[in-house]
C-alpha cells in the first residue's frame, strides 16, 4: 500500500499516512521466525522514508543479523533505499560474501549514482557464474531476470558498463551468455562509447556460441553501425549457419552480401527475412539479387519482395511475372504500384487493368476526394503511356472539387484530384484553364497551385492561394489535425522567390512538431538571408530526444547558412559528444532498427555541420 510506484490517486497521500503510521508496530515483525514476515516488512519499512530515523537502525541490525541469502539481499536493498549511499553496499561486493549478496550489491550500484568499482566487475564474474544468483523480487525490477535488471542499468556507465557486458558475454554459462547477448542487442543501439568495445567479444561470440546466442550477437553487431566493420570476415563466415549475420553485412555494404543474399533467397525459409533486409537497408538494383528474386515463390516475399522491386523500378522488370500473379492475391494494391513503378515492361498487365475501367467514372467527394480504379488509371498512364484514363478522372475530379464546402482539407494534397495531375505532369496541362478558373473561385486548393505553377511557372496565377494558405495554416499548426497543410504552401512561397512573404512564414517557426519549423527556417533564410529567429527552431530538431524526422534537413540548413549560425556551436558539440544515441528514445525494441547506422549518420552530419558554422581563424 506505501509502494512508491503505486498508481497515483487523490487518496495516496492519506494511505501512506496510514502506513506510516504504523511503523512501530512492523518494526518488531522483523524478527520473526518467517522470512516471508521479514521480506514483506522489511520493504513496508522501507517505503516509509519520514520514519527511517526510526527504521533504519533495525533494518541494519536485521541485515547483520540475517543467514538466509536471499532474504539478506533484499535487506540490503532496503537499507539502501532509505540510505542511498550506505557503505553496506560496497562492503556486501566482497569475495567472502554469498553469491546473492553479491550480486544485489553489483545491481544495486549499478542503479545508483555511486561510481562502479573494480570490485563491482569481480562480483558481477563471479555471481552469475553458474547461472542466475538472485531469486525474483520486487526489488530487482521488472525485466526478464534480476541479470536482464544489472544489465539495463548499466547501459548508461559507458566503458564500465560495456565491460561488464563483454565479460558477461565469456561466461562458461549459456544461460548467462544468452542473456548477455540479448541485451548487447540493445547496449549498442544505446551507447555510443560500448559499440567498438563489445564488437570484439560479440564477433568471438559468433564462433562458439549456440545458435540462439550467435543469432542475438550478429544482431547486435548489425546494431552496431561502422564500429561493427572489424567483424565483417566472422559475420560472412557466419551467415550459413545465421541468416541474421547477412543483414549485418548488407548495412555495412560489405560486397560480399549480394552473393550472400541470393543464397539465402534459395532458401524458401529465408526468403522473407532476407527480403526484408534487402529493403530496409534500401539496398541498389543488383542483378544476381535479381536473379534469385525471380526464382522465388512471390507467395514467399510478404510485403517485403513488393516494396524492394517497387523501389528498383525500371531495372526490376524480370520480376514482372511474380508481380503480375500477386494480382490474384491480397496484395492486390502493392503489387500493382511496384508494376506501375517498373513502367514499360510491365506491359502484360495492361489488359486487366483497362477491363477494370468498364462501366462509368464514380467520382465521390467525402473527406476526400474519391476517384474509381485511381491506382489503374495511373499505371495505364506509367506503364501503357496512355494518359487518356487519368485525364478523364482528373476532368472529372476537377469538376466535383468546385462543389466542396469551404472550410480548408488538410489532406488535400493526397487527393485524388492532385495525385492524378501529379502523375500527369505535362499532360495534365490541357486542364489548365479548369485549374485555373477553380483556383480564381477557391484560392485555398494548394494541390492545385502547386500543379499549375509546375505547368506555367507564373507566379500571379498561384500567389492568391499561397498567400492563403499561409495565412489560415500559421493560425492553425498547434492543432493535431490542422485543416490547411503548411508545408506545400511554405515550398511554394519560396519557389515565388518573393521576400515580402516572409512576415507569412514566421509563425510557423514555433510549431512544436517537425511539420512546418523546418522549411518555414530555409524558406526565410533563402527569402531574405536574415538568420533573426531561425537558430533555435533549427537546433530544436537537431537536439530533441528522439531527434525530429527533419534533423537532416535542419542540420543541412546550418551549414548552409554557416558561421552566421555559430551560435548553434556549443549545442551541437554537446548532441555530438553525447555518450547516448538519441534516437533510442524512440525505439520498439521489439524489432531490429539499425540505429548504429542512422546514429553513424546523425553524428556524421553534425560534425560536419559543426565544421561549416565555426568561423575561420
């Protein structure tokens, strides 16, 4: 009831009141014959901080006096609790101790803010030597075992802590190892500093460990980013007997991993996972990765053989025949946008997709615009080079956009009426004169702006609407849905070229998301070249934790506009000389997500942007 992580309700206060005041009336039970009476009072005690003046002496006296382990090891936890820096702690990491007082001692510290000690590292090697010393307890925290705990608070010690993890990795315990590796998955995504310290320990983990744990080891150092590049041999030599050593190589560009990845797309077990790697890392065109596709069962790819044909394009057209039978299936839709992506050599496909036209256009305006078979228009057009149906749909669409109530769409952008001029390019020209007598009676359709000035470049036709949307988007970017889109309307006040829309621009510098602060920066500074009120919205998006998604852009932006902006200076030193990835703040852990790479990145840009705004000498 006194537990300090209990859920917080208005009657907290009043329980803990009620607790508290029965202290002495405990404080007796802690001499009773029943652990189970002593463990239960000890943490009630503990829990109770305005009478540890009272407690504390008791709770020392019972763990000196206490001979069962685990109980004294969770004695000591209350004692520390009340008494943060108790040398009771440092004394219990002793060699002469039991192996649990040790090893609560080590998790303990590790929690604390007392510095980690040499004989700290000697307890936590002999502890869990012969496996888990610690029984599960309140105390030592919620994760998989009392080890999962120690190594999780010992993520932020650094040098120390990737020590400790390293040797855990060497234990003669595949239980401990096996635990040790599945946390190294984490550490280095985390810290910085432990990534080149473990990735010896885990590369030697690659070579005699069971398959579970050399699994967790080449994941790890597929976390690792650059600093994994020592262990590229033991990871080639490790990816027949682990598939997951493959996705390692494959982000270090390694140029073995094409010959790699095609033998494991031989492997119909393996097809998904490889193909998923294939395209998170955003892999290039290769043609004997190529080759291994089309010999796979495309009922094998997932979504995953989809996405990385549809990102090839062009060169991917052997995989066309794979496409076109997934057109039967459920992956209907993405099947046909990687078909459309591939264009030309998608041919045998245009059949079906222009019997899906017959019977009339069905245009239906909801919160969106709808237009009938939108994707097979588009591919007909991509694919077939017949713009025909896609201009039809945009008439039609056209047409029924003029009837829309007034009010802004915050999607607009993604309707249909827009992605099918998008697609048009120059042949949605003739619908010019449309575009441009629905612009003159409803100024607040950037969609639409945005294709007329790709058609004519004539800044009198679009500025009425930019002016706009500018106006009733900096009145509404603090709200989670705002009806009017900031950022095509900021990206066309700059292709206007014009410094007198800057005034428009400047109250989207204070938007707290990532939506509009960024471009509204470059649009002001490339405007006018006045740097007044665009460093801080810039250095927010760097130095956030997670970082914004725009912080390449922010940090380009920095260095663009150079020493002008050396007031960033000594943030961005503090951001690069951070011994923790701050993208790990955001992170399902659950799933591999290469942030060693994007970390490598992250630090890359920054420093080089350092460099850019620092001043000559």
């Amino acid at each position: 009831m006194a537990a300090y992580n209990n859920q917080r309700t208005k009657h907290i206060s009043a329980v803990r009141t009620a607790v508290d005041a029965e202290v002495d009336r405990l404080t007796p039970l802690l001499e009773d014959s029943d652990a189970q009476v002593r463990d239960g009072v000890a943490f009630a005690l503990s829990q109770c901080p305005k009478s540890k003046r009272r407690s504390l002496p008791k709770l020392r006296a019972r763990f000196a006096a206490e001979a069962e382990p685990q109980m004294k090891a969770r004695l000591l936890a209350a004692v520390q609790w009340l008494d943060t820096k108790t040398p009771l702690v440092g004394e219990s990491l002793g060699a002469d101790q039991p192996v649990a007082i040790r090893a609560a001692a080590t998790l303990i510290l590790a929690r604390s803010t007392q510095p980690w000690t040499p004989e700290a590292t000697d307890a936590v090697r002999d502890a869990w030597a012969g496996g888990e010393p610690l029984e599960k307890s309140w105390w030592w925290g919620w994760q998989s075992s009392p080890l999962q705990g120690l190594i999780t608070s010992l993520g932020d010690r650094g040098a120390d802590g990737a020590a400790v993890l390293g040797m855990l990795l060497a234990s003669s315990s595949d239980l401990v190892r096996a635990q040790a590796a599945a946390a190294a998955v984490f550490v280095v995504r985390a810290e910085r500093q432990a990534r080149p310290l473990l990735v010896p320990v885990l590369q030697r983990t690659l070579v005699d460990a069971p398959a579970k744990i050399r699994h967790d080891a080449a994941r790890a150092l597929g976390e690792a980013g650059a600093a994994a590049r020592p262990a590229a041999d033991s990871l080639a030599d490790a990816v027949p007997t682990t598939p997951a050593a493959l996705d390692a190589l494959v982000w270090l560009d390694d140029p073995r991993w094409p010959a790699f990845a095609a033998a494991q797309l031989d492997n119909a077990a393996h097809v998904k996972d490889t193909l998923q790697a294939l395209h998170e890392a955003r892999v290039p065109f290769h043609g004997e990765v190529m080759d291994a596709i089309t010999r796979t069962d495309p009922a094998d790819w997932h979504r995953w053989g989809i996405y990385l044909l549809a990102a090839w394009g062009p060169p991917a057209a052997p995989g066309v025949p794979q496409l076109q039978a997934l057109l039967d299936t459920n992956v209907y839709a993405w099947a046909l946008d990687a078909l459309t992506a591939i264009g030309r050599a998608a041919q045998p496909v245009l059949p079906r997709l222009r019997a899906t036209l017959d019977g009339p256009l069905i245009v239906k305006a909801a919160d969106r615009l709808r237009v009938s078979h939108l994707a097979e228009r588009i591919g007909i057009w991509r694919i077939g080079a017949d713009p025909g149906p896609a201009l039809e749909a945009a008439r039609a669409a056209l047409t029924t956009l003029r009837g829309r109530s007034t009010g802004g769409f915050y999607d607009l952008p993604h309707d249909d009426a827009d992605t099918l001029l998008d697609a048009l390019g120059e042949h949605g020209r003739d619908l010019r004169s449309q575009v441009l007598d629905l612009l003159t009676a409803r100024p607040d359709f950037i969609g639409l702006a945005r294709a007329l000035w790709r058609w004519t470049a004539n800044p009198d036709e679009i500025r009425p609407t930019v002016l706009t949307v500018l106006d009733r988007a900096g009145t509404q970017f603090r709200q989670r849905t705002p009806q009017y889109p900031g950022p095509p309307a900021i990206d066309l006040a700059l292709e206007l070229a014009d410094p007198s829309l800057a005034p428009l621009l400047r109250p989207f510098l204070a938007d707290s998301t990532s939506r509009t602060r960024v471009p509204a920066a470059r649009a002001i500074w490339r405007l006018t070249g006045d740097t007044t009120g665009l460093i801080g919205p810039l250095l927010k998006e760097v130095t956030g934790r997670p970082p914004g998604f725009r912080w390449n852009e922010a940090l380009d932006l920095l260095a663009e506009i150079g020493p002008a902006a050396a007031d960033a200076h000594t943030e961005l030193r503090a951001t690069a000389e951070h011994p923790r990835c701050p993208f790990v703040d955001d992170l399902d852990s659950s799933r591999d997500c290469w942030l060693g790479h994007h970390d490598d990145r992250f630090l890359a840009a920054t420093r080089a942007t350092i460099a850019a705004i620092t001043p000559a000498t």
